[in-house]
C-alpha cells in the first residue's frame, strides 16, 4: 500500500508539474500578445485586432513598404520581407488603410502576393497604410508577425501643373483666335478700303459724263459748236489740199514780191 500510495503522489506530481508548465506558457503567451497589443510604440498608427489566428511574436523592421502608384483615389502598395526566420515558413500577408470612415482591411492574400490596391478614397489626403505579413513555420510551429506602416497621400483632383498646362494650351488657342481674327480684320479693311476707290471713281467718271453731256447740251442751245462740229465745219468749209489750204487769218492780207510791200 505505501509503494503504491508512493507512486499515485509521483504520477499526481507529474501531472500536476506538467500542467503548471502549461498554463505558465499559455500565461507568458497571453502575456506576451496583451504586452505588444497595448505597447505604445505605434499604439496610434497600427493595429492588430483583425488578427483572428494567434502568434509568437512580432517584428518591425524586416517589412519594407513601397508605393507603387497613387492616383485621387486610389492607393497601390508593394511590400517585401527582407530576411525569413525559416526555410519552411508558409507566408499570408493582409494590408490595411485607415480612413476617416474607418479601416479598410483587404482579405488574406495568397503566398507570393506582395502588393494591394485600395479604392474608393478621397483625394489630395494622407492615409496610414500597414502591412501585416504571418509568417508561420511548419517544423517549430511558430508564428512570427512581420508589420510596417507608412503614411502615403492621394494625388489632388486640380494639380498645379495640370492649371499651368489648361492654362498655356487656353492661351495658345486664344493667341491663334486673336490672331486669326486680325488677320482677317486687316484683309476685309483692305478690301472695303479698294471697294470704296473703285466705288469713288465710278462716281467720279459718272460725274464727269455728266457733266461733259450738260455741256454739250447748253452748246447746241446756244448754237456754238463742240470740238466734233468745228472740225467738221472745218472740213466742209475748205476744199483746199491741206498743205496748199490757206487758212483765213492768212488770207486777210497779201504779198507783193515784185515791190515787196505788204497790203492788207
């Protein structure tokens, strides 16, 4: 009886050591995830509550994130662990964007992913961007998280540079308008300018028919002769050769050779 009493206290030991050895692990564990969940370094910037599966340990400082493209809403990442604890180690990485409207948290992405796009926010505004990557070895069974935030900005909707380029191309277009509207300023003056010549000297031959008709209308009233009638009277009134014609003026005095007087 005393052996056997012996050897029940030893196994009751036994078990009672192992089970003390458990619940201090499982406290220290707990500890642990309680400590580095409150710590306060990035207490602010980063979170873990949507970590359902457990783990050891986690690092900062391994995780380098990168932004790939920014447009004015959207956000796209890339990350890369820089050095992995084991050969065996199976990788799930998350990213999460915290908005005013709260967080946005993409799903579990597959081993090999190393980049996310976030959609659907605001423009020209800085968001706090975290990457979590579980890193869970398969022969130690141990789970190390890997985290890194960054603060990256959204492009805004007006940019400076895109006012300068509406700006200069608005002015170029204006400039060839202007431009082109003085071109063609200066042509149509330079055509009514010509019209109003032509027009003015139409007027003026007009006038000068005119009055070169009156003229010799008031002429045959008085019966004085055009230039036409006095050449024609002209010719009808002499049958002379022209070169022997005596004209009347002439006629009106007379040459003596003989005693070389003249005699009117």
């Amino acid at each position: 009886m005393t052996s056997s009493h012996s050897m029940m206290s030893c196994h009751f030991s036994t078990v009672l050591k192992t089970s003390l050895q458990v619940c201090v692990f499982n406290i220290l564990i707990n500890t642990q995830l309680v400590v580095s969940t409150s710590s306060p370094e990035h207490k602010e910037l980063v979170r873990f509550d949507h970590f359902l599966q457990p783990y050891h340990k986690r690092y900062l400082g391994i995780l380098n994130v990168h932004l790939l493209e920014a447009g004015t809403s959207t956000l796209k990442v890339s990350w890369q662990l820089l050095n992995m604890t084991s050969a065996d180690s199976l990788i799930e990485s998350t990213a999460i964007c915290e908005t005013n409207y709260g967080a946005i948290v993409s799903d579990k992405l597959k081993p090999g992913t190393s980049q996310f796009q976030f959609h659907h926010l605001d423009s020209n505004t800085d968001y706090a961007v975290c990457v979590y990557v579980l890193e869970k070895s398969a022969s130690t069974n141990i789970s190390l998280l890997h985290y890194s935030c960054q603060s990256f900005k959204t492009i805004p909707l007006i940019r400076l540079d895109s006012v300068v380029a509406v700006v200069i191309s608005v002015g170029y277009i204006m400039a060839m308008i202007l431009l082109g509207l003085i071109g063609w300023w200066k042509n149509s003056y330079k055509v009514r300018q010509r019209k109003k010549k032509e027009e003015a000297l139409l007027r003026f031959n007009k006038d000068h028919r005119n009055e070169n008709s009156k003229r010799q209308e008031s002429g045959k009233v008085s019966h004085s002769f055009g230039i036409g009638e006095v050449v024609n009277e002209y010719k009808t009134s002499t049958s002379c050769i022209p070169m022997s014609c005596v004209r009347p003026e002439v006629a009106a005095f007379q040459y003596n050779a003989q005693d070389r007087e003249i005699t009117f």
